[in-house]
C-alpha cells in the first residue's frame, strides 16, 4: 500500500489554479483541491441545506468505490501501480481521513450523481497525490476509473444501505443500553406501590417497579425489530449499473463485486436476485423507517410519562424525581425542568417528520429508477443518528438515575378513593363503594375509614396493600370460584 501523505506543501502550490472541462465547458479550481469540476457545478448548482453528505455515507462509499477496484485488477483492467493508490485514497476515505473534501450538499438533483462524482473525485486526485503527482493528472487516474463498472445508480443505494447497517448496529446497540436501564428500575423500585391511572385519572395500583418493566418491555420490542430490520438492507443491487440490467459491466465482474464488498465491510451482503427491482424500487428504506418511527413513538410516550411522574416538585404528581440536569429558568430560581425527556420527545418528532419525507420520496419514483434519493439517504441515516444519541442521553442522562418519591406515593396510597378497589375482594362492590364515598364526603383518608368503620385494622389494611399482592397477576382468592365454573385459573 502507498504510503498516506500529501505530497505538496509549497505556498505556491496552494494557490495557483488548474483548469478541468467537461462536456458543458471548463472550471479553474484551486490546485490542492481535491474535488473536480462534477463537484464544483454541484456546489453551483445545489446551495440548499448548508450541509454535505452524511459522513457514514462518505465512508461507505469507501467501501463500495474499494471492492470495485479490487474486481477491476482482478479482471485485469488496473495496474497494480493505480490500484495500489487508489486502495490506499479509499482506505483513508473508509477511516473518515478525505470527509472534508466530500462537499456535495446533502440534498441535490441527479439521484445522487454529485456525490458519486465527488467521491470520484476525491478518490482520484488523492490516488495521484500518493503517487507524487498532482490533482487533475488524470490521464495517469481519472475520476472515471474509480467509478469504472458502475452507475450512480448501484453504487449509490449500495452505499446508503452499507451506512445505514453499520447505523443500525449502533443504534441497536443504544437501545439495549436504554433497555437495560429500564430493567434495573424495574428491580430497584419494584417495593414501590402507588396508584395507577387510566385516562389522566385514579385508577387502580400498581408499583413503580411495574411502570418500569412495562417501559422494558416496550424497548425491548424496539430492539428486536431494529435487529430484524436490517436484513431488509442486506440485498443491495451493486453491479446492475443504470437501471439493473448489468449494462457496460462484464458478467465476472458483477459476479464478483458483492463477495469482495462483503469482505471490506464484514456485512452479509447479497446481490439482489432482481436487480431491475432493486435499483428502482425504494420499499426497504421505507419499511426500516416505519421501524425507526415506531421506536421514537415507544421513547416519545415513555418520555411524556416521565415528565407526567415527576411534574412538581411541589404542585404536581412528583411520584419520581429524574436527574437534574440544568437550571431551568432565566426569571425562576430553584427551577429544574425534565429537559432530557423533552429533548428526547422533539426527537420522536423529527423522526416523525423524517419518516413522512421516505414516505413521500419512495412513492415519486419513476420508472427504472428513483431520483428522490438524496433525501432518503439524509432522512434516513439522520433519523438513526437522532434515535441512537436519544437513546444514549435517555439512559445516561435520565433513566440511570430515576428515583422513587416514596413518601409522595404513600401519601397518595392513603389518601386516595382509588384504593378501595384493591378491597373489593374483601368488602364486595358495594360495601367498598360505600366506604369510598364516606372517605370522599368527610375528607378522610380511605385507610383512616376503613380502621374507624371496624372493618380491618391498620396492619391488616396495609398487609393487603405489599408489592407483590398490588401486582399479583388476577385474583387468587377466585380461583376456585372460577375453576368450579369450568374457566381456567
């Protein structure tokens, strides 16, 4: 491999110009650049979001750019002079070393062209920096070389789906973590009984431990469909070219190009058994959204719950209390407020809103091929971005450190009609309504009447209110009374 440095360093070099044409005409770009005249119609041309391709992107496209050139030597069409330079440029753009000359704005015509074209580029010109010449020899490596045996039109998408696995495997990652706190406040606050509620209102109880492993469980679901979804991203058409017939690129080639891009990226990739299918139909990326959507609808009602739970500390539920994190108020002193689980809902929003851009974008596609994806790539891989660091500030930040406002809880235990529901089985319907009724007429604690009604003593009131009787999966006591109807236990 070529060694990896620049091979200029002359002020002189730095600014003088060197002159590129295509079939529109000609550009004069800085010498040390090493993008071409593609990119710079592109930055012309695409002045939209301000930002460049996404990064994982850039680097897939390594990748994709790399198992090409290692089938073209192998087919006898790249001296091993060129191919040791343009193996060591797209090692150092896999690394994440040449991001900063990817500069093609994220949204852009042509499907994709401009990136391609800026990858191209880039690789190109760095491949000659590595053999001592200067950018834009490209008599000695063009731009088209590196993009010999290709189209846009498959190196594109295979890219973006070769992104979006390794996102994914992060994210998942972020998820089991998030899970995996949840879980612990399922263990450590599982003594904790409270009152449940159905419709913003009292209901019946529960413990916190319970709210928690509900919330696990919840996540836990979202892991594995984040794990299963990537199979849908496995079958890439890398080798069908314009429209997946195949066309300007030989038979051993396409053959052969998806093996040596399972080997770089050590992903189990597949070339699609259809390949005109798989270049104009974009279905995959819409099913692995509506699995992101899912997950940021699991975090965005876990976070409303929490902010509900802890709403306070004085005036509100304040049956837990997250870690605060900053102050709260410019005007206010002493306030906290919940800003993890609010940065983690906007998320659940954007995400949303990322989703209904695939939606939209897939379903405009024309024909042999889909124009629209640029913005699936940038929806796509920056909604798992946003849900993979959404996680990991929701475990770190919030979760991590939930406590129990046990005090808050009992108070409501005590105070509070809802209860009475647990002593039906004891009193009867209508005997336990009548007991909630004098409670709410005199004020009373629902603990406080049933001892002065003679009804249960105060031991024995508070032996039917433990964790384990409050979360008792149906009612014992019945099952005889079920059995002997004939009903299962």
């Amino acid at each position: 491999m070529v060694a990896g440095k620049v091979l200029y360093n002359s002020s002189r070099a730095m600014t003088q110009t060197r002159r590129e044409s295509d079939l529109l005409g000609s550009r004069d770009l800085p010498c040390h650049a090493l993008y071409g005249i593609h990119t710079a119609r592109a930055i012309e041309n695409f002045p939209l979001t301000g930002r460049p391709v996404r990064r994982e992107l850039v680097h897939a496209f390594g990748a994709v750019k790399l198992a090409a050139a290692i089938t073209n030597r192998e087919l006898g069409m790249l001296d091993d002079a060129k191919f040791s330079a343009i193996e060591a440029a797209c090692r150092e753009m896999i690394e994440g070393r040449l991001d900063e000359h990817v500069v093609a704005d994220a949204l852009q015509g042509g499907a994709g062209t401009s990136t391609n074209m800026n990858v191209n580029e880039v690789l190109a010109n760095r491949a000659l920096q590595l053999l001592g010449r200067q950018p834009g020899d490209y008599k000695t490596i063009s731009p088209y070389d590196l993009n010999r045996h290709q189209s846009t039109n498959d190196s594109f998408p295979t890219a973006l789906k070769v992104a979006a696995l390794r996102s994914l495997d992060r994210l998942e990652k972020r998820v089991v973590a998030l899970l995996e706190d949840f879980q612990r406040k399922e263990r450590e606050l599982a003594g904790v009984v409270k009152i449940g509620r159905t419709q913003m209102q009292d209901a019946v109880l529960t413990t916190l431990g319970r709210e928690m492993a509900a919330y696990a469980e919840a996540i836990s679901r979202d892991r594995w469909r984040v794990h299963k979804c990537q199979e849908r991203l496995r079958v890439v058409n890398f080798g069908g070219t314009a429209i997946g017939t195949g066309v300007g690129s030989p038979r051993r080639y396409i053959f052969r190009a998806v093996e040596h891009l399972r080997q770089i990226t050590g992903l189990g990739l597949a070339r699609a058994e259809d390949l005109v299918d798989a270049t104009q139909n974009c279905d995959c990326f819409v099913e692995v959204s509506g699995i992101l959507r899912t997950l940021a609808t699991n975090l965005r009602k876990i976070a409303s719950d929490l902010r509900f739970l802890s709403s306070g500390p004085s005036a509100g539920i304040a049956e837990i209390r997250l870690p605060p994190r900053q102050a709260g108020s410019s005007i206010m002193p002493g306030k906290v407020n919940p800003v993890i689980p609010e940065a983690v809902t906007q998320i659940a929003f954007a995400v949303a809103g990322y989703d209904q851009m695939i939606h939209e974008a897939a379903g405009a596609g024309n024909l042999e091929l889909n124009p629209f994806l640029p913005l699936i790539a940038e929806a796509l891989l920056t909604s798992i971005d946003l849900l993979a660091n959404g996680c990991d500030v929701f475990a770190r930040l919030c979760v991590a450190g939930i406590e129990a406002n046990e005090a808050q809880c009992r108070r409501y235990l005590n105070a509070n009609t809802a209860a009475i529901t647990a002593l039906v089985g004891t009193f009867g319907y209508q005997e336990a309504e009548r007991l909630a009724k004098i409670a709410e007429a005199e004020g009373k604690p629902i603990r406080q009447v049933v001892v002065e009604q003679a009804k249960l003593s105060a031991a024995e009131f508070d032996a039917l209110f433990t964790s384990d009787l409050v979360t008792e999966f149906g009612a014992a006591a019945l099952d005889s009374d079920t059995a002997s109807d004939g009903g299962s236990p």
